[in-house]
C-alpha cells in the first residue's frame, strides 16, 4: 500500500436549495453489464454532467441507491450516465422517480485548513433482565457521527458566507472530497455551529461541527 499526498485534494459543498431548475426524472437503473467492473448505469432527463451530484429519493426501488448520494464519473450515452464503485442491488425502479440533481458548477468549494470525520457506533438502550443482563434494543436517536472543520475568515469569499448561512438555516448539504487519484468521499451534513479564534497577533480562524446524516462513503 503506497501513501499518495494530500496536496490537490478538493471539498465542496452543495447549497441549499439547487440554482437551477436540476430535478431529474430516472426512467432506467442497472448494474454494469461489463464483466469484473462495479458500476451502476442510469438513464434520466435532463442528463447530467461528469462531476455533478445526484441524490435519489428513499423510494427509489433500490436498497443500494435509496436516499443516497454519488458523483457522476461518467457518460454512457445522450441520457445514460455511470456511478462507480457501487451496485444497485436488487429492486424495481419506481415510476416517475426524480433525483435532485446539483450542477457542479453550483458547489461552494471550501477552503479550509483541517477536517477530520468522526464516525460513531449506533447506540444501544439496555433492556437487560435477570434472565440475560446483557440485552439491548438500538436506540432510536442514531447518530452517524461528527465532521470537524476549519479555516481562516475571509468575508470577500463564497465559502465562509456559505457555511455560516448553512448554519442560520439548518438544512442538510452534501459535501464532496475529491481525493487525488482516489476517487472520493461523500457525506450528508448538517452544520450545527462555528465559532472564532481571535488571536493577538495572527489570522482570524473559525472552526465548526457538522453531523453526518449517514455513513461517510468511499468511492473510485
């Protein structure tokens, strides 16, 4: 295994509510017919773009794609494009699924010093008895763990507004890490709060928490 440098590495963000008028209606899903290649291929209107994300809803059909999000990594045809490293599994595609569908182009990329993710193992409450002290139930608030971040203030940049809006409002963002000949990680966030570092002499910093809303996931 051969360590690959940090440096090129990209974080972005989706905003809020998509720019442009980007649902997309999947009329097609299915795993790659090449033979020793793991890809799932889809086919909707309006096509994206090589780059862009895409979330499909929770009934999609399919328990590999349901609710998720991916990046696209390539165009198979006028309407078809292709998520690497994933299978669908199987299901039957629900009529008239739309998937949310964010430009790359419209991606806040961050600008940032650090981030590290912290996932956390789904918590348990004990329902033990004498019988058997060590059962337990999953609890009912789970939490998929935290996403530490920070960086310097620069008001004149799209990226500090960005993140403190998304704070203000509260409403879920994909972040997209593109790794440097790595493919990428990909995460539903929610940024709970930032706060400052304001030292005598230096530069301004900020630092902030987000909650992932599901399992981070790797793909190439």
């Amino acid at each position: 295994m051969a360590a690959v440098n940090s440096k090129g590495i990209t974080i972005c963000m989706t905003p809020a509510k998509a720019q442009t008028a980007n649902d997309m209606t999947i009329t097609a899903v299915a795993d790659s017919a090449v033979v020793g290649t793991t890809a799932v291929l889809v086919t909707a209107t309006p096509q994206p773009a090589v780059g862009d994300v895409v979330t499909f809803p929770v009934d999609l059909g399919f328990p590999n794609l349901n609710g998720k999000s991916f990046v696209v990594t390539k165009l198979t045809s006028t309407t078809g494009f292709e998520l690497g490293q994933v299978t669908a599994g199987t299901g039957t595609l629900k009529a008239g699924s739309k998937a949310s569908h964010y430009l790359d182009t419209e991606l806040v990329c961050l600008c940032l010093n650090s981030l590290s993710i912290n996932a956390d193992t789904p918590g348990t409450v004990s329902v033990a008895t004498y019988c058997d002290p060590t059962a337990t139930l999953p609890a009912s608030v789970v939490s998929a763990g935290t996403l530490s971040f920070g960086g310097y203030v620069d008001v004149s940049s799209k990226d500090y507004p960005a993140l403190l809006a998304a704070v203000d409002d509260n409403k879920q963002r994909i972040i997209k890490i593109m790794l440097p000949s790595n493919g990428y990680i990909i995460a539903p966030v929610t940024i709970s709060q930032i706060t400052w570092d304001l030292p005598l002499d230096g530069a301004v910093g900020f630092a902030g928490t987000a909650s992932l809303g599901s399992k981070p996931r790797h793909f190439w």
